[in-house]
C-alpha cells in the first residue's frame, strides 16, 4: 500500500476490465463486447490529484465508475485503502459510500426533479448523519456558499437553474458528508471560466484542509494542468501516459498526447492564427473492434511496422513516469545508481 | 460574410420572466442582437445570465407557464416568431433552424434508438424514404466523428458516452441543412481533438450553405478561434457587443475585462490560484434599476446605483453598457 518513498496508495487499479455485451440479431445473441475499459492499470495517492484525461468516448467515465464500484468488474481489481472493493458486502458497501463520491458529467440526468436543492444536498446527510433540522440546514447553506449558490435558491427545483447552477448542486451533494476520494467527472464543463475557477479552488482549499483525494476527469486540458498532480491519458479502453503534471505538460512522450496538447485553442485570437497543431487523420476506432497491435495505429503521425503487429506494453521510461509506445525503450535504474 | 448584409434574424427588446412560487425571476432583459447570414455571433457570459433562456425564448421552446415572454420581437425573414403559431414555429424549429442543447440528456428520448431520432427529422422535413433516411443518418455520424456509424444506429442514448451524445445532438440540428443554427455549449463535453473536428465541420457548413449560426459557449479558446463577432451576458442583459478581435483586445465593461482575466492556459506560466470574479450574482427578482453588475465592479460609481446603463456605441460596430471609461478611468460621456 506504500511506494518507495512512503506516500499512501489510498486507491490501486489492477488490469481493470469494464466491457459492455452487444447483442444483435433477431435473437438479440451476444456477438460481442464494447470495451470501454480494457486493462488499465494505476495508482492514487492519498491527498493527491490524479487527471483522467483523453478523446470522448475513450472510456474515462466508465474507469471512474468501476473504481466506485457502480458497475460489476469484467476482469482486475481495485483496491482502495487496502481492500479490494470487489469483496465488499452490500452492508459494507453502504458503510463506505460516504468516504468516496462521484461528481457526474450529466447533472441533470443526475438530480432528482421532484425534490428541491435543499432536499437533494440534504438527502446524503439524512441517510448517514444524524443532525438535527437546524444543524442539517445550517450544513446545507454552508455546502451552498462553498459552490457559490445563492442560499435564496435553497427552495427551488432542478429545472429553475441554469446550466451551470445545476453542476453546482451535484457538487455540494457529493461534498455534504466530507468524502474521502471524490471521482469528479468533468465537474466544471457546464461552467463559465469565473466558477470553474471559483470550484477549482474550493476542491484545493478542501484537499488542503482535509486531505482529499481526486480523481478529475477532464477534456480541459488546461484546468487539468492547474488542479492535478500527476496525469493519465487514456486512448481507446487504455491509458497510454501516466506521468506528473510538469513531464506530461513541458515533454510530452506518447504522439497521442502530444497531438492532444497541440490542438489546445488558444485564447486570444491574435495567437490562434499561428499556432501549430498536429490534425489527426485516420479512422478513430470503435472500443467493439479496436485494431491489431497498438490501439493508436490507425492515426498515429510516428506510426511503425511494429506498431500494426504488437501491442506496445505500459513501461517506465523515466523515473516516475510510464508510457505505452514503441517510439520508446525501458528505463534501466542501474544508470541512475551509476549517475 | 457581406458586410451590410441583411440579417437572417433580428431579436429586439426581447424580456422574458419566470413566474415562480417565490415570486418573479427576470431571465432576460431588454436583449437586442442580429445575425447575418454565414456568420457565427459567439455568446458568453456567466452561468446563469440568461444565455440559454434568451436562445430558448427566440423559438418558443419555454414551457408557458412558469416562462413569460413579455416584449420583443424575433424577426425570422419576414415572420415575427413571437407571434407565429405552435404548428408553424414547429416546422420553423425542425428545418429551418436547427438546435443543440446544452443538456444531451434530457433532449435526446431514452426509449428511441439514436438512429430512430436521427431519421425522424429527416422524414418529416426533408420527405426522405426509410433507407434514405438511415443513409444519411449514417453519414451524419460519420461527420461528427463517431466510429461504426452503422452499428452504433441501433444503440440507445445510455449506450453512449457524454462526448458522444452530445454529437449525435449537433448530428440531428444539422440533419435538414437548416438556416440558422443555434448552439447551446455544444461541444462542452467534447476533448479538444474532436472539438477541432467539430469546428471544422461547421465553418464547412458555413462557407458552403451560408449557415448562420449563434454559437454559446463558457470556452473563450473557442470564441477566439471561430466567432466573427461577440456578445457578452451578464444579469440578463448584454453588457457588451464587439467584433471578436476587438473584444479580445479593447475590452471596455468590467465584466468581460475581469472575465478575459480569469482564464487559465496550458502554455506559459501557471499560477498557484486561479482568479475569481470575487461576489454573488444578482437575484434578478425584478426589472433592474441599476447597473446589474455594480456589487461587483470595482470601477463602480454613484450613478451605477442609480440607472441601468445603456449600450452606448464606443467604436466601429462595438458597444458597451457602463458609466466608467477605461481610458480616462471617469465617467463615460453618455
Ligand atoms: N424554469 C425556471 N424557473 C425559474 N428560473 C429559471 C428557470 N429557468 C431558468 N431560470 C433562471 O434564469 C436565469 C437564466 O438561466 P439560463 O439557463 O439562461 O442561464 P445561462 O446563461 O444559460 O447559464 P449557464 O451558463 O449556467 O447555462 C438563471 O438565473 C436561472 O436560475
Ligand atoms: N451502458 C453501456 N452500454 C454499452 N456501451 C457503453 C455503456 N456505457 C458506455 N459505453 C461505451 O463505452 C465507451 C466509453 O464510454 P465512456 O462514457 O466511459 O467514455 P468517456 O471517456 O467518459 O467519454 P466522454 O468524454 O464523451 O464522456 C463508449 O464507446 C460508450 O459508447
Ligand atoms: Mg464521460
Ligand atoms: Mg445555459
């Protein structure tokens, strides 16, 4: 559960396999399987960020799912704080969930339409925590303030807000019981670049205090940049980089990131005209029928013989930092003992 | 786009209200913008300015009640669609304009295939056959960059990921070439390669059909790469108006001053905090009296407490509604 330099491993992902049946056919048989998550592998440290990243449909949600366990595993294990979630009861299961919460994506397909946002932040706490009325509306306020929701707002219903003030509740939901590991997938889409900043903040001021633990699933690369310490990027059911924040920005290994920190629009349309960026063209593949060899083949700008035939495997290539990539060989620590 | 162009749509004095059990909410406020044919008018503004309210308003997608829309006019060629009937601002909204909305979810139906709501429009409005029609529903996801187009027809909403139905939404708004499209933070759950895609696509459909299109989003990276021109929401009310080059390099309300001061990059430096607009929102209980933004400007003076400012004109197709002057740091002569 410790690494070599004594930071806690509070959630450890083995080989972690999420795939989906397809059916077809009059007789609805099973032809075969999305695979949405296939054989991805990590850790997360206690009180760290770790940034989930990489092209829509890769199978960032899914990951975020399983680790919760919210769908039953295809293959792998996750371990957080040392047991393997896979071997809990449900009763254990109930005792948990408040440690660890998810922020989701679609927050409207997530809030209750019939309760008002008093009820729904109020919800968790009247499952789990014994407060009284006045404590609990005193918590609710307080969770309002914290994700910038007028408290005036406490008595309406989902469908009155906005866009962006509906994101908001599901944050202060998933706050009320001063989770552990919260998994945030994309928390601050729906948001204007004020509040991202503003809930950006408050997720670091309550790891600061608290010593939260995040897993932040994002498309924005640069809010990634801000808030993680260390990023993975996923392609197609598999992380192909995992390195620290500063390696993956300044130098990024695997062509798939560098053509994805390449396409990032710039913000000021005097820059935007020069930029350089690297177009992937290629067929994007389908998780159901991913190709032969490295999953990247297809688009890849640095493409090789070998990488139709095998699959590259995930290795460390520098000290704290592991890619899945041909272009790449293994680091040998004997040269840094010998340095 | 032509300069001095006839617009394809013109909103004036729009003011839309919701009657709530807590009393009124005043979404929008006197919102007046016109849009030329084969450009893309980008929107921004806070959460909860009334972007998506405004855009919904125009084509008479609120529920009435709770939404009132008290004032204004929507001029769609030679239609006020303020005044049209349900059957025709139907049609209108089917073919003619097209629209994505901000939440996937709760406009794609979970009980129909993703292929079944894409062929609907097209059948309807375009008079396709069956086979046609899932011809051209194939392609259509083909162009919005979803792989094993074919199959993936017969998946339901669920099936797929958050990117992925917010694609399919763009799919079916631009299903029957409409005219006019009105994008509601279209691409926000898409990363940045598939959004270049997107975006690519769309200046295409610009360029070749003289697509206009309202494009709302929170991303000022995208703004900056593919509006012409800009306005600017805040408290229900456009608070500033300008070309996009104008708008990035003279800004002139505090809003989008502080707003273009908040956003962080992936190049360059990286601060340790990120800037926020320090403050609440206003209420918007009730038709505003003075400058909506005064609690947290911090060029606020006397008058702003007393009068909602206009938008004064304060360059060449550029306005701005404020009191302050930037380049004298007095009071605007207005
Ligand atoms: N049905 C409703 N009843 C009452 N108030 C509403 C209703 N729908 C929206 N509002 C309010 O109207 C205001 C404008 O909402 P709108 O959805 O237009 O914001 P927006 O600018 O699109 O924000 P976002 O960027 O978060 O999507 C908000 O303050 C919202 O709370
Ligand atoms: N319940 C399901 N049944 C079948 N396929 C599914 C299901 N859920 C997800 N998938 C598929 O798994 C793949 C990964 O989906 P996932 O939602 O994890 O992607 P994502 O990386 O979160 O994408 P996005 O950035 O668009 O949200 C997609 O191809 C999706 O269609
Ligand atoms: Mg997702
Ligand atoms: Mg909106």
């Amino acid at each position: 559960m410790f690494d070599a330099g004594g930071k806690k491993k509070l959630v450890e992902v083995t080989n972690l396999k999420m795939h989906f049946p397809i059916f077809g056919g009059i007789m609805r048989r099973h032809v075969g399987d999305v695979k949405a998550v296939d054989g991805v592998s990590f850790d997360i440290y206690e009180g760290e960020t770790l940034g989930l990243v990489g092209e829509s449909g890769c199978g960032k949600s899914t990951c975020g799912r399983a680790i919760l366990r919210l769908y039953e595993l295809t293959d792998g294990s996750v371990r957080i704080d040392g047991t393997d979630i896979a071997s809990w009861s449900p009763e254990e299961l109930r005792q948990v969930r408040p440690t660890m919460q998810m922020v989701f994506q679609d927050p409207q397909a997530s809030l209750n339409p019939r309760m008002t946002v008093a009820a729904i932040i109020g919800e968790p706490l009247d499952e789990h925590a014994k407060s009284s009325k006045a404590e609990r509306l005193d918590r609710i306020y307080e969770l309002m303030d914290a994700v910038g929701l007028n408290r005036d707002f406490a008595n309406r219903y989902p469908h009155e807000f906005s866009g962006g003030q509906r994101q908001r509740i599901g944050i202060a939901r998933a706050l009320a019981l001063n989770p552990k590991f919260i998994v945030c997938d994309e928390p601050i889409a729906a948001l204007d670049v004020s509040i991202q900043a503003q809930v950006v903040n408050l997720l670091e001021d309550l790891q600061d205090k608290l010593g939260l633990t995040y897993l932040f699933i994002s498309h924005d690369l640069s809010m990634v940049r801000h808030i993680a310490d260390r990023v993975a990027v996923m392609y197609l059911g598999k992380v192909v980089e995992l390195a620290s924040r500063d390696q993956l920005y300044n130098d990024p290994k695997h062509p798939y990131t560098q053509a994805l920190l390449s396409a990032v629009p710039e913000p000021d349309p005097a820059i935007e005209d020069t930029g350089e960026r690297i177009i992937l063209t290629g067929d994007v593949p389908s998780p159901a029928n991913p190709p032969k060899g490295c999953n990247f083949c297809t688009r890849c700008p640095k493409v090789m013989d070998i990488c139709r035939r095998e699959d590259p495997v995930f290795k460390t290539v520098e000290k704290g930092r592991q890619v899945a990539c041909h272009l790449y060989e293994a680091y040998q620590p004997a040269e840094e003992t010998a340095a | 786009m032509p300069d001095g162009a006839l617009p394809v749509l013109e909103v004036k004095n729009l003011k839309t209200v919701f009657r709530t059990r807590q009393g009124e909410v005043h979404a929008v406020n006197s919102v007046s913008f016109d849009l030329k044919p084969g450009e893309l008018l980008g929107v921004v503004g806070e959460s909860g300015s009334g972007k998506s309210v405004t855009m919904m308003s125009l084509i008479g997608l609120l529920p009435s009640p709770p939404a009132e829309v008290r004032n204004g006019q929507v001029l769609f060629g030679d239609r006020d669609l303020l005044q049209a009937d349900d059957d025709t601002l139907r049609s209108i909204r089917g073919a003619r304009i097209g629209f994505i909305f901000q939440d996937p979810m709760t406009s794609l139906n979970p009980v129909f295939t993703v292929g079944f709501q894409l062929m609907e429009p097209l059948r309807k409005h375009m008079g396709m056959s069956k086979a046609q029609a899932r011809k051209r529903a194939k392609e259509l996801l083909e162009l919005v960059g979803i792989p094993d187009a074919a199959q993936r027809l017969k998946d339901f909403p669920h099936q797929f990921s958050g990117g992925m139905r917010q694609r399919v939404m763009i799919a079916i708004a631009l299903a029957c070439d409409p005219q006019v499209l009105i994008a509601d933070e279209p691409t926000t759950a898409l990363d940045v390669t598939i959004q270049a895609q997107i975006l690519e696509l769309v200046k295409e459909l610009r360029q070749k059909l003289g697509m206009a299109i309202v494009w709302i989003t929170h991303d000022l990276g995208v703004i900056a790469g593919i509006a012409d021109r800009v306005i600017v929401m805040y408290g229900g009310q456009i608070v500033e108006h300008a070309p996009v080059r104008e708008l990035f390099g003279n800004p002139q309300h505090p809003y989008t001053r502080a707003l273009l001061q908040t956003i962080p990059t992936v190049h360059g430096g990286r601060a340790e905090r990120l800037r926020v607009i320090d403050g609440q929102p206003p209420m918007l209980g009730a038709q505003p009296a003075a400058c909506p933004f005064r609690a947290r400007c911090t060029h606020r003076m006397d008058r702003c407490n007393r009068e909602n400012p206009m938008r004064v004109a304060v360059g060449p197709d550029h306005d701005a509604a404020c009191f302050w002057h930037p380049e004298t740091g007095g009071e605007r002569d207005v």
